[in-house]
C-alpha cells in the first residue's frame, strides 16, 4: 500500500487538475459562444436602426436594392425585409416567395423597440434568429440570423471531439447545437461536465456539456510518466521489504523457541474493577513479549503464529506458573480475588489444560476457586461435546469459565446452551455505543438480562468513560474492565494498585475512584 500510494495520490491530483482545466476551457467555450452571438445581434440591431433612421422602410424596389446593400456589408445578416402588424411578411430579401404564414407574434401596444425571436423553420436541430425593429406604423423591419454566422469551433483539441453545445434564447428555445449529444457518452462517463455561460445584455445562454472522462486526455501522458515513476518506486520498495524481512521460516521458527526458552513471555494483568463499590474484582492476565533488549511487543504480533504452530500451549503454561509466583502471596491474602487466563480454541481438543491447571495451581497458594479460563467466541470450538466434557472437569475442581467476546464470534447463545458458562464478558464493540446507539445498548440489556436468569456473572470490557460506567450501572452491570481504570499492569503495578485500593475505605464508586486507579 505505501508502494502504490504515491501513483493513487498522483493520479488524484493530475485528475483534479485536468478537470479543472477542462471546465475553464468549457466555460470560455460557452463564453465566445454568448460573445458571437451578442455581437451578431448587436450588429442586426445597428443595421435595422440605421435603415429607420435613413428612411428605408417600405417594400419598394428602391428600398429591396438598400437590404441587398447593407446584407452585402453585414457579415451576420443574411435576409432582410418587412412585417405587418400581424406578423406576416410583407417583403424579403433576397426575394422569395411569401406564404402568408406568420414569421413574428402580433405587434402589441407595448411591444418594446427590439424584438428577438426565432424562426420555427430551421434545419438540422437549428433555427434561425429574427431581430425586429418596430416602426412608427405597426411595421416591423426585420434581420434573419443563421446560425451558420454564429458557429464557431472553440476550444483545445483534447475537448473538440467530445463536447457538446447548446446555444439558447431564454430557457427552452434552442438557437444552435455544435457536436452530437452522444458524445458526452463516448467516454463511459455516468457524470458528465457542465458549464454554463449567460448573457448580461440578452436572454442568451450557453451549455457546453463534456464527460468527466475527455479531461484525462490533458494529463495522460503525466499519467504515464507517474505510473512508470510509481512501478520503478513500488520495486524498490518491496525488493527493500523482502530484503530486510525475509528469513527462512525455520529460522523465525528457531527465534520462537528460543524465546519460549529463555522465559520471555510473560503475564500483564488488567484490573477488574467493582463498578459499584470501587472494590478490585481481580483481573485478566493478557501475555506480552518481552525482548531482552526491554522492549515489550503485544500479543497482536505473535499470537497467530503461537496459535498455528502450536506453541501457545508451552507459552500459556509459562504465563500460568508466572502468574503463580507473581500473585501467590496477594491472591492468598485475598480470597475473593479472581484470575482470569485466556485460553484459545485448541485448548478444548484434548485434557491436557485441565491437567495443565492441576500443575501448575494444584499446590499453590492461589485456589482453584480463584482462576478462571476465559474461552472466546471469535474461534470456533471443533468439537462441542468434547469442550463441554473438559469444561465440567474445570468446574469440578472449583475453576469458572467465562465467555469472552460475546455477541461477535461464531457459538452465540449455542455456546452459552451446550458449554455451562460461569460467567459472560460483554465485548468493547458494544460498549463503545452506549448511549449513542440504541442497538448496542438493546443488546448489553439483553445480555444482563439473559445472564441474570442464567445465574452466570456478566463483566463489561473496554470501559473507557465515565458515561459508559453510568450506563452499565443503571443496566445492571456491576462489574467492568478497561483504561478507565487501567491498562494491562506489569506485576509490581497491580499489586501496588491492589494494596492502594484494599487500604481505600468503602465507598461509592465514582470519579474518585477512577483517580485512585489511576
């Protein structure tokens, strides 16, 4: 992914770029498109001003011979002649023989000075303008404007082929269209580019319409230069990673063991803390790497290959007797304190933990009543009957079990059903939205709900607000574990912690416990 980012971020910005490019090209398009046009009605209007104002005004021969006149040196004019009041031609030039039809509305009382309309024959998806200027008897001098004086091919080469115009007089009338509308789909584009540009002095608007697609041709030689830079970038990089993480698999294999030999995993413990009382439940042993150089690496790291190459057993035996030599004195001192150590699904295909707990606890200072074997939903156990047959020899020796990460694995209530659980651990995913989301808060109500008829305990994980231990408590939940209170503690720490919280007097649980914790 970091080899690969700069191209994705490249292209990001070269498309950017280019359709913003392309977008000021279409506006300016639009803009030559309404300046043509402005100026070829500006040029319509000065030229029929100009025949009023020097008296040609009547359908005489001597007049028909000005209009050829002044067509000849009006480079947008390309017919012009008279109408009567309602509309009808009176006389054209070039002559042509008249219909009769109507080519203007009726000349109304306040009809302004200049009239611009359109000419309902046209061709080819156009039509022709018609600027008019009213004279003092009802007749109208008239100019015909194709649109052929109007049609211009602006802009890049890169946008010609694609886009599309739509020259308009006010909002419905189409005056012309330069490119095919399909053109805007030759792309594959599903949203297109649109640009419009509008008059000041007329009601004329322009629309140039583009696929988003046609910009990429601006930048696709940039494109090309990036990808090659990024390949180049993304072989060095990995070439760089396998360089520095390969080694072969027994010699990883051989650096496993030899931390299993030397002692290096070891327990962190996460307080469990009595959210009604502010009293120390116990805690959860988490198993950490500790590196002869200090440093501590978390379980995220390592434990699926502990997991898939079987020496989570060995190491969950070494956290266990640490735990032993660590808690021995503290947790004789206080009985009601629980331990609790996670086990993973392989842990249930055969007796070897219950003999493993009878090792290491058997003869220890920490009675069976004081462990507890945590069992996540997020494996699958292989064979139910068989964990069940294991987890009722646990319970026989005074060992209780609890469920860890309900609601997000695969058993499910069958889990709950089929294996006598003592107890349920309500997952951080839910707890995070209490209060904001009424699903999660619907579900940890069920969950206590379902523990209390079932007689089992319930603790919440990954408490980390003050609103959410509120929450819990109002839901019935008396019991919780997160940063709050405390992340996962080297031994010396959470019994410092412990014998802090024994020496607390009794109290209500609230912000001042959290302090203590702290």
């Amino acid at each position: 992914m970091l080899a690969v980012a700069p191209l994705v971020a490249a292209n990001f910005i070269l498309d950017n770029y280019a359709e913003t490019q392309a977008r000021a090209e279409m506006k300016a398009i639009g803009s030559r498109y309404v300046a043509r046009a402005e100026k070829a009605i500006e040029n319509a209007v000065t030229t029929l001003q100009k025949l009023h104002r020097n008296g040609v005004t009547t359908c005489a021969a001597q007049d028909r011979a000005r209009f050829r006149a002044v067509i000849g040196e009006a480079p947008f004019i390309q017919k012009i002649g008279l109408v009567d009041a309602t509309g009808i031609r009176m006389c054209i030039v070039p002559d042509q023989p008249i219909d009769g039809e109507a080519i203007l509305p009726p000349l109304r009382e306040d009809a302004p000075l200049v009239g611009i309309g359109m000419l309902k024959a046209g061709f080819e998806g156009t039509r022709v303008a018609l600027v008019s200027w009213r004279l003092e008897n009802g007749v109208r001098l008239f100019a015909e404007l194709p649109p052929a004086a109007i049609s211009i091919d602006p802009g890049p080469d890169y946008l010609r082929a694609y886009r599309h115009v739509e020259l308009r007089l006010s909002s419905d009338v189409v005056w012309l269209t330069s490119g095919e509308a399909e053109s805007t789909q030759r792309l594959g584009s599903d949203m297109p580019m649109v640009e419009i540009s509008s008059s000041k002095q007329y009601p004329l608007q322009a629309i140039v319409t583009a696929p988003r697609s046609a910009s990429g041709t601006l930048v696709r030689d940039l494109k090309v230069i990036t990808a090659i830079a990024s390949a180049g970038f993304a072989l060095l990089f990995v070439m760089g990673g396998v360089w520095i993480s390969w080694r072969p698999d027994n010699e990883a294999e051989d650096e496993f063991v030899q931390a299993i030999r030397n002692g290096e995993f070891i327990p962190y413990y996460q307080p469990v803390m009595d959210i009604e009382t502010g009293k120390l439940r116990g805690c959860e042993v988490l198993m950490r790497w500790q590196r002869p150089d200090g440093s501590v690496i978390s379980p995220g790291q390592f434990m699926t290959f502990a997991e898939t190459s079987g020496h989570i057993f060995e190491m969950t035996r070494q956290v266990m007797r640490k735990t032993r030599a660590e808690m021995a004195d503290l947790y004789h001192e206080n009985p009601e304190l629980k331990l609790s150590v996670n086990l993973f699904a392989g842990h249930f295909e055969d007796r070897q933990i219950v003999e493993d707990i009878v090792q290491v606890y058997g003869d220890s200072r920490i009675a069976y009543q004081q462990i507890v074997l945590e069992v996540t939903e997020r494996q699958p156990l292989g064979n139910m009957d068989l964990a069940r047959k294991i987890i009722a020899e646990l319970q026989a020796l005074g060992v209780r079990v609890a469920l860890d990460d309900v609601g997000t694995g695969h058993g499910g209530l069958a889990y709950l059903q089929r294996l006598g659980i003592d107890i349920i651990k309500i997952d951080k995913m839910f707890i995070d939205y209490l209060g904001t989301d009424d699903n999660s808060t619907t579900i940890v109500d069920t969950l206590v709900e379902l523990a209390d008829n079932l007689g089992m305990g319930i603790i919440a994980e990954g408490v980390e607000t003050m609103e959410q231990i509120e929450r819990l408590r109002a839901l019935g939940v008396s019991a919780a574990q997160g940063y709050i209170f405390a992340p996962p503690l080297p031994a010396k720490l959470f019994i410092d912690l412990a014998k802090a919280l024994a020496a607390k007097p009794d109290a209500t649980f609230g912000e001042d416990s959290i302090k203590l914790v702290g």
